[in-house]
C-alpha cells in the first residue's frame, strides 16, 4: 500500500482541527478542554522547529560558505538575492495598492460597526502594544537595522532566535574565515559542521511526523479562540481583499518558476507545500524556516550553499506577505475612516513598507507594528491610530495564516531562481528519517 504523502497527512489534520474546534465552541467548557489538553501539542511542535532554527542556520550557512572553492560566488548569491527580494517585495505592495483602489473595502463599512470594532479593540493591550513596538522601531536611527545585524556577543546571539541576522551574520564571517585560513586547517572544523548539518535536518525530519497532529492542535486553538463571528463578516469583504491580492503573488510565483526556472509551477509548489502548511497553522515564517530548508534542498534540489543564504535572510527580510497586507489595510483603514490619500502617499505607502519589512521580525503579529509605520509615514493621524488598528484587529490572526503561508512561498521561489541563475539547482534528493534505521534497530 502506497504511503499517504506528507503534504496530505498536514493537510487532513488541519480540516479535522478545524471541525473539531468549531464543535468544541458549541461544548460548555470547550474552549477551556482546547486551551489545556490540545493547544500545548501545538505549542511543543513550534518550540520544537525554533528549538532547532539556529543549529541549522548555523551549520547549513558554514557548510555553504567553507563548499566554495570561490569567494566571489558567494558575493553573486548574496547580491542577487536581495536585489530579488526587493524587486518582489515591491510587486507585491503594488498589488496590495492596486487591488484595494479597486475594490475599495472600506467603503462598505458602515459607522455602527466602527463603534463597535472600536469599543471592543482600540484600548486592548494587544493594540497599544503594537504602537508602542512600532513608536520604538520609528524612533531609531535609519541605520539602526544594520547595526542590530552585527552581535556583540556570538553566544546570545545563537541563543535568541529572534536575532537570525545576527546568527547569519557570525555564521558568514566564521564561513570566509575558514575558506582563508585554507582547507587542511580547516577541515576539521567543517567536518563538524557537516556533521552537525547532517543531524540537524534529520531532527527536521523526526519532529515533522508529528506535524499532522500538531496542525490539529495549533488550528483547533485558533477556532475555539476566534472573535465576535457578526465582525468577522462585516470585515469579509476587506479580507477578501487581501486573500485575493495574496492569490495574485501566488501566481506571479507560478510565472517565476514556470519561466525562469523553467520547472512545473504546480510540481515546485506540491514539493514546499508542508512548509506552506506549517506557515499557515504557525503564522510564523522564523519557525517554518527548518521545514522550509528541508523541502527546497532535497525536494526541490537547491544547493545548500544557496538556499543557507537566502532562505535564513528571506525569513527576516523578504515578507511580500506581509508587504502586500500593508497596503491593502493602510488603504481600507484609510477609506473607512474617511482620510484622503494622494499618489504621492501611495508612493509613501510602496517606500515604508519595503524598508519597514526588513527591519520585521519573522513572528506572528509583526505585520500590525509594520502597519502603524506606514501609516505615520502618510500622516495618519496619531489619535485615530487605535482605531484603525482596532478596525482590522478581529481578523488579523486569520490573514496573518495566509500572508505568512506568502511569505515562505516567496522565499522558496527566491532561493530556486537564485541557485539556477548561478547554476545550483540540481535533481531533488530527498531523505527520509528512516534512512539508517536497519543499521541501528538491532535484531
């Protein structure tokens, strides 16, 4: 009997926990049931991928760099994958802008449910934290995103995932440091990270069979958790909206991988469809990152010492997601709250959100302290800040899922047309965790 794909076990355990937490809102005490004895399997799975992210950032990155034979190639990598990254973060904000101009959302919301939106959300803690974040990320310098990228200290930097630059960053100069000093002195240093790459995409594999059940737990939570479901509908049409904007990255994806990569668009996206999964029921692109690896190294075939580079740096700075949500909410916030917006702020819109989304952090919720930004940025004004972020706050954990599920899409795409314009793009090789079972099991 054939075994059930990844992909499809991810994706049943999904629609089961999603009909399970909507039968477990009409259960007194369901949601409490969720919270105690399902949520934390989630949580465990997602501590698990992050327990995981640094090691393999780490070894997989030294491992590329110490492979080339040639500093420059590395300079060529590095170049054109952020010169990539812009180019479709930029795309993705115009079809944020051009689709909300065209359907104009926030002409549909009525003041009724304004107030209410407002009343329910403008003061809650989540909210005014986000514009706290957002005020402390406006107050620093314009080169302050750089200057976070260089640690002061290699140990916590590798103990905090949220400082991924930084890790990517140690990770680059010990790999040319070890390319200088010569391959003799060198090598014993790389035969440990070789090894240590080698474990760490084998716990990638182990931790992913719980990954059907884990999606179960994370999705039941999200339901049993969800808000007032009459705002959810008054807010369909905005939502809508940015799922359909998100649909057209997809296919501009599609377009990238059909006609430069020259690969089937719909065999690229089966091959990263469990990191795809992942992102949605994590809404975390930092810890879908292992899975992402996994899938686009010995799925898709990408050469480590491309896809260690530009995936870990995609993961940080390339969120055409998320980018492309800004401008859809910076716009709808603006057209329900009657706040003109000229070309030249649309523009502004384009600018700040490409240069907010590099200093982001890869974790859910990172979209609405970009938001607060862009929207200073066109002179939005501070005391209805609140409010607008209250207007979108109902839905915000639902299409942060989707714009997340982007987000991994766009860096896989990125990491695929970089190692064929370089000539790194091989057959796939996949591995399975049972690879070296027999030698080990005993009789």
């Amino acid at each position: 009997m054939k075994k059930l794909a990844l992909h499809w076990k991810i994706l049943i355990g999904m629609v089961l926990g999603i009909v399970f937490g909507l039968a477990m809102t009409y259960v007194d005490g369901g949601s409490k049931f969720v919270g105690d004895w399902i949520k934390p399997l989630g949580t465990i799975f997602v501590k698990l991928l992050k327990l995981i992210a640094v090691p393999l950032i780490l070894a997989s990155l030294i491992k590329g760099i110490s492979d080339l034979k040639d500093i420059s190639k590395f300079r060529n990598i590095g170049l054109r994958t952020i010169v990539i990254y812009v180019i479709t973060t930029v795309f993705a904000i115009t079809i944020g802008l051009t689709i909300v101009n065209i359907v104009k959302p926030g002409d549909g919301i009525s003041e009724e449910t304004i107030t209410k939106l407002t009343e329910t959300y403008a003061n809650s803690g989540g909210v005014q934290a986000k514009i706290a974040e957002a005020t402390k990320q406006k107050n620093s310098g314009p080169l302050q995103f750089v200057e976070d990228m260089v640690p002061e200290n290699a140990v916590q930097a590798l103990g905090n995932n949220k400082a991924m630059l930084q890790v990517i960053f140690f990770a680059i100069i010990l790999g040319i440091s070890m390319l200088l000093i010569g391959e003799e002195k060198a090598k014993p240093l790389k035969n440990f990270f070789d090894s240590l790459n080698e474990v760490v995409l084998k716990m990638v594999d182990l931790i992913m069979l719980s990954a059907p059940y884990a999606v179960f737990a994370l999705l039941a939570n999200v339901v049993v958790s969800s808000n007032d479901p009459d705002l959810l509908y008054a807010l369909l049409k905005y939502s809508l909206t940015v799922v359909g904007g998100l649909l057209l990255m997809v296919i501009f994806y599609m377009i990238i991988v059909g006609f430069f990569v020259k690969k089937n668009p719909f065999w690229f996206l089966k091959q990263i469809s469990p990191a795809q999964l992942l992102a949605f029921s994590t809404s975390s692109s930092a810890a879908t990152l292992p899975v992402t690896m996994e899938r686009v190294e010995e799925h898709v075939g990408v050469d480590k010492e491309v896809s260690s580079f530009v995936l870990p740096v995609g993961a940080t700075i390339n969120m055409d997601g998320t980018s492309l949500y800004q401008a859809v909410a910076a716009v709808f916030i603006a057209q329900a709250l009657g706040f003109d917006l000229t070309f030249a702020d649309q523009l502004t819109i384009i600018l700040t959100a490409l240069l907010a989304s590099i200093g982001s952090a890869a974790v859910p919720g990172a979209g609405m302290v970009m938001l607060v930004i862009v929207l200073e940025a066109v002179g939005f004004p501070a005391d209805k800040l609140a409010i607008g972020l209250a207007l979108i706050f109902a839905v915000d954990r639902p299409l942060d899922m989707c714009r997340t599920v982007i987000n991994v899409t766009g860096d896989a795409t990125v990491s695929t047309l970089v190692a064929k314009s370089v000539g790194k793009l091989h057959d796939p090789k996949p591995k399975e965790w049972d690879d070296h079972y027999d030698e080990v099991k005993g009789n």
